[in-house]
C-alpha cells in the first residue's frame, strides 16, 4: 500500500483518520493527497529545484516531503490548526534525521492562510480545497499583490477543486487553466477526482 510505503520511505506519519478534524466552518477537515494521486500529478507536471511550493492546509506535511524527497525544491506548509502544525514539525524533525542533506528546505508555519506573507520567490502554490472560497479570494488577492511587487511566473494547483474555486479564477481573475490532469480510474465516477493547475497570464 503506497500510503504506508512513502511514509515508511520518508521516515514520516502523514495518514489521516476520522478523528482528524477542524471544528470550524470554514476550514475544512485534513485530508492528504493520495500519494498514488501524487504520483499521476508530478509525472505530468514538472517541479523545478528553483521552485518554491507552497502548501495551504498542509496538515501533517505530506506534500512538502514528497516533493522535497523527489525533486528538491523549497517547501512552506501552512497549517492554522496547532495539533497538525506540531504533527507537521515532529515528522520534519524525524525527515531530517534520515535525510540531514534536506535541512532548510522545509518549513512549517503555524498560522491562517489569509495571514502569510507570500514570499517573492514563492511561486508554486498547492490547495486541495482547504478552506471556503472566502479565504480563497484573500489567499489569490494575496498573491496577485506579490506578484506586483515581485514578477514572476505563478502556478495554482488545485486538487479536488470545488466549483466556487474555478469560477472566481476564471471570472475574476487572470489565471488561465493550464493543465487538467484526470486520475485513472477515478474521474469516471467523480469528476473531482483530478488536479486543475492554473498559470498567471
């Protein structure tokens, strides 16, 4: 089973269970991307080591060592719930011990989303439907005011995108659709099933 394999691999605990919830309304309860999903998404879409990933409602940090471990890149998680942050830091500290050369490539922060200061050379920014549209719009409007101070190529990805999410992109927004990348074997029976990436025109 790939979910037990990759954590074994990295040294980490990333699976969630039901008792792993947010008891608030507007953000919504951890759940990790499927590392057989990662899979399917990063030999389709390329990461760079000179990216910066960004992780909205990273919960215990899954994405973040997964594309660390893969390709290198720089990776912020940020989590506002504080069981999952302190999750997050104690599977970074045990990465680390197995992988030392990897130290400084990885950070987690415990805070709202709407509250990060987006960084100018954060430019790759992962959501798998965390939160309402309402912070979404704040994160998005976030990034469009770095992106003024900072130019630079800006991807979103988003996974199980809700439909609010595409239509503020789309009609509010210069973000294209660059990329749809369906899962095999999921799509047919829930059209969700399926990362969107979204590139700044």
């Amino acid at each position: 089973m790939k979910e037990y394999y990759y954590d074994k691999l990295m040294n980490i605990h990333t699976q969630g269970s039901k008792m792993d919830i947010n008891n608030s309304i507007v953000y919504h309860p951890y759940e990790p991307t499927p590392y057989s999903a990662l899979e399917v998404l990063f030999k389709h879409y390329e990461v760079k080591m000179t990216d910066n990933i960004v992780d909205f409602g990273c919960g215990k940090g899954r994405l973040n060592f997964y594309i660390n471990y893969s390709f290198n890149a720089v990776c912020t998680g940020i989590e506002m719930n504080e069981t999952f942050f302190n999750q997050a830091i104690q599977n970074q500290n045990s990465y680390f011990r197995k992988f030392k050369k990897h130290k400084g490539l990885i950070q987690f922060l415990n805070c709202y989303a709407e509250d990060y200061v987006i960084q100018p050379k954060d430019n790759r920014f992962y959501f798998f439907n965390p939160f309402s549209v309402q912070i979404f719009i704040k994160v998005v409007n976030n990034i469009l005011l770095s992106v003024e101070q900072s130019k630079r190529e800006i991807d979103l990805i988003l996974y199980y995108a809700s439909d609010d999410y595409q239509h503020f992109l789309e009609t509010n927004t210069l973000f294209n659709l660059y990329k749809e990348i369906t899962l095999p074997g999921h799509y047919e029976k829930d059209s969700y099933e399926r990362f969107l990436i979204y590139r700044l025109a």
